[in-house]
C-alpha cells in the first residue's frame, strides 16, 4: 500500500496538530443564560433551548482546504467546560489544567475569572455531579478502592447512533416526524416532541451558518480552493432543507450529526459504527455517475479523518488517569458479515484503510470485522495499515460475538449488524443505550481484601468484609468462599450507586437531539435516557482477570498444594511489600505457571472468577429496565487501579500497574509465545465480553517487512478467528523508539501508540503509563 494522501490534507494535518488545546467556557456561558432566563421551565425545555442557542451562537470557523467543515468549537481539540453535568471539579483544577500529568489544556485567565464570578455561582449544589453527591456520595466513595462508578459528571455516550436514518431523514425529516407525532400524542409526551423540533431547527440553523460564512469569505480564498468551498458551503445549506443525495453530501451530514451530538451531551464515544455499508451507496452512485474519482472520495474520507482529531474531551485529573490520551471513541468498523450472514466488505472498506494508513491518527478508532470467510484483499490490506504502527485497525470476530449477543437477548438482524463503541465496546447500530462504562470491578482489590481481613494493604483502614484471612483460610476452598462473599458484598453496593447515577442521569440530562437518532424514542415518545431506546443494557467492567488467574495459582499450588509457603508467613510478605520477603517473591514470580501461556488449570482459575462475577450480574436490572453485562477491557485504569492494590499473591509490587488491555496476561509473563496467549485467551467464554473484551499484543515492524511474514500475520488472524476469540489489537514498534520518545519526546510528537482498546499520542502520556506500555512483552515471530 502506497502513501495516497493529497498535498491538501497534509496542509489541513500540519494546521491542526500545530493547533494549541484550550479549556473553552464558551458554551457554558451560552447554557447559563438560557438557564437564567429560563428558569420556571422543566429541564428538558431548557436542556433543548439552550442546545439551540448553542448551535445558533457559537463562534465558528473554517480553513479554506477542508472539504468537510463544522465543530463544536472554533478552537481544535478543545476541551468544552458543560456546566450541566459537573463543575465544582473545573473550580478545584481550573488552573492546573495546563500543567497536570495527564491530557493538559492551557487557559485563559478571563476564562477563569468568568467561570468564577458568573457560571460556578449559580450551577453550585445544582449539577448531575452535586445531584449525585448529594444523593450517593459517601457510598461511591465507600466502595472507591474496589469500584470506580463511572459517568458521575459528564453524560452518557458510547453510542452509535441511527446513522441510516439521520441520512434518509436530515434535521428537516427528523423534525416533521416529530411535529406529525406532536398532533396525536398524549400529553406526557408532548414536552418530548416539542424538545425534539427544537433542536432540529437548531440543527438547521447551525448548517447554514457555516453556508453564510463561507459564501461571505469566499472572495477571499485563491485558486482551487475556492470552487471545492463553494461545492461544501452548498453542501451545508442543501442539508438544512433536504437529506443528502451526494457522497460528499452525505459525508458532511454525518460529521454534522457528530458534532451535534457532542454539543449536545459533551460526552464520549458517540461511534460512526459500519460506514462502509450505510456510505457505500452514495459512493457506489457518484463513481458511477462520474460525479466523483476514488481519488475524490479519498479526499473527502481523509477530510472527515482529520475532523474526528479536533474534538476531545476535557475529564478531571482523576478520571484522566482511567481514559488517558483523549480517548474520544469515534469508532468505525469495515467488514463484516451483513443482514444474511454473508461477509461484506466493499472500495470504501479498503479507502477507510487507507485514510488510517496514510494519515496514522489516533481517531477515527478504527475496527475490522473478521469471521471465517473474510478475504485475503481485506486481511492484507489491513494488516499493512497495522505495520505502520498506529496501533489500527483493531480486529473483532464475528464468530464469537454476534452468538454471545443473540444470547444476551439481542435479535439475530441486530447482533449480525453489531457495531463497536468507544474502544471495544459492542453495540448494536442505532437501537441501544448501552450504559457500556458503567462501573469498573476491581478483583483484584476485592481479593486484597479477602487475604487481609477486609483491610486495605495500603492504609490499613477496614473497607470489606472481615471473612477471615490467609492466616485464617485453611484450604483453597475456604479462601475461595470467604472471595465470593467479598465480591457479593461489593456489587451490591455498586448496583445500589448504579441506580443513584443513572436516575441522576434522567432528572438532570435528558437527550431529545440524541433520542431522536436512536430507534424507538420517537415512535415512544420517550427519552434515551428513561428507557426510550429498543436495548437498555449496563456494562461493568472486570479489572483485571490475568493478575487475579497468577495470584490465585500461587496460592493453590505454593501454599495449599505443595506447602512450600506457608499461608500466614505469605501474608505478612503482602503487608510487607515483599520487603525482608524477596524469596518468597521470587517463588511466587517463577515457580507457578503464569496465565497466558496454555496452561489450562491457571487460566481456568480466572476464567471460572469471571463466569461467577458475570452471573451475579443476571440477578440485577438496571433503571431503564434492561440486563447488566460484563466487558473485559481497561482502557488506560490498569495503571490507577494498580496504584489502588498492594502486593498481590502473583509476586506484584504495590502500587504498580495491573496487567493491561482486559484479557491480556501480565506483561513480560507470557513466555511461550503468541499462539500460547491466544489458547489461554480462547478459554474465557465469550459471555463474559458481551460489552467488550480487549487482548493487546505487541510485535516489532521488522515482522512485517517480507511477504512470508505478512501471510504469516494473516494465518495467525485466522487462528484467532478460528479460536473464537472476541477481540484483538496490536502495537508495532520497537522499544528502543519508545523510548527515545519519552527522553525526547518533541521529536516523536506524531508517534502514535495502543494504550488499551484506543489509540493516543504517546508523548501525551503520563510517564507511568509510558512505562507501562514500554515494558509489554514483544514478539518477533509467531
């Protein structure tokens, strides 16, 4: 695959990663007023207002090279302060954003005083996040150490909106849906439909601005670029009265819906999901007609390619060590088998490759669809994008998931169609809520906990059940009885602030744009939020099944089986952190066998942990009325997470990192090499990952470079899909480079890495987590 990309995409590159990051109160000036002004008005009513005084305000812009235009701000990669959902944490950071470890953005000092002195005074004590605090604070911070609550102070994202409907329909269909359903409804629906041709109009009027400031520029603007502006400026006003006809058309008014959604929520991973089947019609027609070259839709692809770079999203510095690196979750996934099982891929599927593989960005997040039948074309193509080392495309197995799916109680049609979100998330396309970043569950810490009496390693204070301890636990079984009880004990306590949060969620953030784009809410009349959707699932996430299969190997083999440790003296090696206890570590490391490596007694010992925490879940609903499920990925939480748990049984340090992605073995661990991880990996049924599951490897480029190794690469993918394997990704680099890039890092700025299911900037990264990634294991050969 040679590099295609045109010398205007290269000058819209340059221009955006030149582009210093800001905090930008702009919006949150807009919401305040409207509040303000509106203030005997229900929340939805001014949630939809002040969405369309956004989209009829903000300050907007454009570069006289795009092809593709519109953001939700002026400034590129801006992080948006949504007073909404949280505030007091933009009071405490404010002017620690430009110099805290992770996902820095500089300041304005009349920002800071502005937000001070007008928007913070009057959203204190009234936000989701003071909501949430107020109702359930001191029991989310209870469980903290064990479960991390998610989605506290921002609004629920990782959805993949009705992309097909919102290009059949357009803002002005959409809203005479909503006017013809306005006629006849009860009146409990009414404020709904009313909020939902709202903000269509807003919609509108925001594409027309951009018409109105292009057409006023356009004298301005020199040669070429002048008639391709004309072309996206007429583009935007045709969008305003009628949905695309045109590839490039069609492509600008699915950017708009992205944008809209974001200013909307300010939320993550609102995901294109499988554009290379709802686009390809529009392609196909064009090329055709001769409307357009491929050369031109390239064009216009890497146009949309550089627009997912210009939005991320601004989190606390908390949170920012859990999604680190501006994870905004604009996945897009090729391939796949479509409506009647067979495999599908198509031009744009290979032009989607090679946008990744000429621009080497860290969004879109791009996924391939893989089962049984897929193409040589397709793997190969894929797999040169992979070589380059962008960290994409990630790869997802058909033959393990649309089965989990159907049996998670998704319709054959809909699980056959899945999508992915965010990092790994699965989803299904345009139907579902699915909450996919519920919670975090920390085994590992739950396990702590039960071999320290319910003690904390670290601060000693009691925050778990006193069941006993390994000075206590006279075999495996006892130990393993008094965990299952610690782990009941904790997701009680998190499904009771799962409630709390997702009630905060309906009374303070309700989403008529995004309803709108989401199958059932207009036919119901009702909100994403209160269950609108035709899918309301939860996803809960495992933390961190390799460190938990190691931990519990060593004990039943060194203390219970073999009796070579004895079990009191192993635990006050734990409370020591190994100190004046280094034999016994060094047994612990190497003298058990290790997940990862085929050993099946080991990897059943996490497996069966997992199997256990994904049943409890069955026995919940969630606030919207829909099933709990589990996923298998971390995005960058193994690192804070680790910092969360003492020593563990497997011979880790405190403090340090957990073992990254979610079904990965422990780095440097893994010693038999990649096939050996893919066997373990395939013994962890597929139940487990019906929210996601993430397996990262990591192979050097020189792999990559003869043809043997290329179709060594692609058999080794087959193996993968053979094994039913859900999930997986791979870094391509050397570790000297990384390195380099953490000693020098203004002279690897471009240099992109996988952290988890996602792809960052790797000098953007706190040095912790560098280190981390640094120190996975490599192959050279499969």
């Amino acid at each position: 695959m040679e590099k295609l990309m045109s010398q205007r995409i290269q000058i819209l590159k340059e221009k955006m990663l030149s582009s210093p990051r800001y905090a930008s109160i702009e919006q949150a000036r807009i919401i305040t007023r409207v509040y303000q002004e509106n203030e005997s008005l229900s929340v939805p009513k001014k949630r939809a207002l002040s969405l369309k005084k956004a989209m009829e305000e903000l300050e907007i812009g454009f570069e006289k090279e795009e092809l593709i235009v519109g953001n939700r701000t002026k400034g590129v990669r801006y992080g948006v302060v949504f007073p909404e959902s949280g505030c007091s944490w933009i009071d405490k950071e404010f002017e620690t954003l430009p110099t805290r470890p992770q996902d820095q953005f500089l300041v304005k000092e009349e920002d800071i005083q502005e937000f001070r002195e007008k928007i913070y005074p009057y959203w204190k004590g009234k936000t989701m996040e003071d909501v949430i605090k107020h109702r359930g604070g001191e029991d989310i911070q209870a469980i903290a150490k064990v479960v991390k609550i998610n989605q506290k102070d921002h609004a629920q994202g990782h959805i993949c909106p009705d992309t097909a409907l919102w290009l059949k329909l357009g803002p002005q269909g959409l809203m005479k849906q909503a006017q013809e359903k306005l006629k006849t409804c009860d009146e409990s629906q009414k404020e709904f439909y009313e909020c939902v041709i709202l903000v269509m109009q807003g919609a509108c009027t925001f594409m027309k601005r951009y018409y109105d400031m292009i057409m006023e520029n356009i004298h301005d603007v020199e040669g070429s670029y002048q008639q391709s502006l004309k072309t996206v400026a007429n583009n935007c006003l045709n969008l305003t009265k009628r949905p695309p006809e045109t590839f490039h058309e069609a492509v600008q008014s699915l950017w708009f819906l992205f944008v809209l959604l974001h200013m909307e929520s300010n939320a993550s991973s609102f995901s294109p999901g499988r554009m290379d089947q709802y686009l390809y019609p529009y392609y196909q027609k064009d090329i055709e007609a001769g409307k357009i070259s491929m050369a031109d839709a390239l064009d216009i692809l890497e146009c949309l390619w550089l627009k997912f770079n210009q939005i991320v999203y601004l989190r606390n510095q908390n949170s920012a060590k859990y999604f680190a690196g501006f994870p905004i979750g604009f996945n897009i996934a090729i391939g796949g088998l479509d409506e009647n099982g067979n495999d599908t891929y198509n031009e744009l599927s290979l032009l989607c490759l090679q946008c990744q593989y000429d621009l080497g960005l860290p969004q879109p997040n791009l996924s391939v669809r893989l089962n049984r039948h897929s193409s040589h074309e397709l793997m190969q193509k894929a797999i040169e994008v992979v070589s380059k080392g962008s960290g994409m495309p990630q790869f997802f197995n058909d033959e393990a998931i649309i089965h989990a799916l159907i049996d998670l109680g998704i319709e054959k049609k809909d699980a056959l169609n899945y999508a992915i979100v965010g990092c790994v998330e699965l989803t299904t396309h345009g139907n579902n809520l699915g909450w996919s970043d519920a919670a975090m569950f920390n085994l590992n810490k739950a396990l702590e906990l039960t071999l320290n009496h319910g003690k904390c390693l670290l601060t000693h204070e009691q925050i778990g059940l006193d069941l006993g301890g390994l000075d206590t636990y006279e075999t495996f079984d006892d130990l393993e009885n008094a965990f299952q009880k610690q782990i009941d004990y904790f997701i009680e306590k998190m499904m009771q602030c799962e409630i709390i949060v997702e009630k905060a969620h309906q009374d303070c953030l309700p989403t008529a744009f995004l309803s709108s784009v989401i199958d059932d809410c207009l036919e119901k009349g009702l909100d994403v939020t209160k269950g609108g959707a035709k899918y309301n699932l939860s996803g809960i996430q495992m933390i961190q099944i390799a460190n938990l299969a190691d931990s519990l190997a060593a004990m039943k083999k060194l203390v219970y089986d073999d009796g070579v440790i004895e079990a009191g003296k192993l635990l006050k090696a734990l409370q020591a952190d190994f100190q004046g206890y280094e034999i016994i570590q060094t047994m612990l490391l190497n003298k058990v066998p290790k997940y990862g490596n085929d050993v099946e007694w080991v990897d059943r010992l996490g497996a069966k942990w997992a199997e256990y925490f994904r049943e409890r879940m069955k026995d919940y609903t969630n606030y919207r009325g829909g099933p709990y499920h589990t996923g298998m990925y971390t995005v960058s939480a193994h690192v804070p997470m680790g910092e969360n748990v003492g020593a563990s049984p497997d011979g880790r340090n405190a403090l340090t990192p957990l073992a990254d992605g979610g079904m990965s073995p422990v780095y440097g661990r893994d010693l038999k090499g990649p096939t050996a991880v893919l066997k373990s990996v395939s013994r962890l049924n597929n139940s487990l990952t019906t929210n996601g599951g993430l397996l990262n490897m990591k192979f050097l480029p020189e792999f990559f470079q003869t043809k043997n190794g290329m179709n060594k690469f692609e058999n080794f993918l087959r193996a993968f899909v053979d094994l039913k394997i859900p999930h997986i990704q791979f870094n391509v680099v050397r570790r000297e480079d990384l390195q380099d890039a953490k000693i020098h890092p203004q002279l690897h700025k471009s240099l992109t890495i996988r952290v988890a299911g996602y792809t960052a900037y790797f000098v953007e990264l706190a040095h912790k987590l560098q280190d981390e990634i640094i120190e996975r294991t490599t192959y050279d050969n499969i």
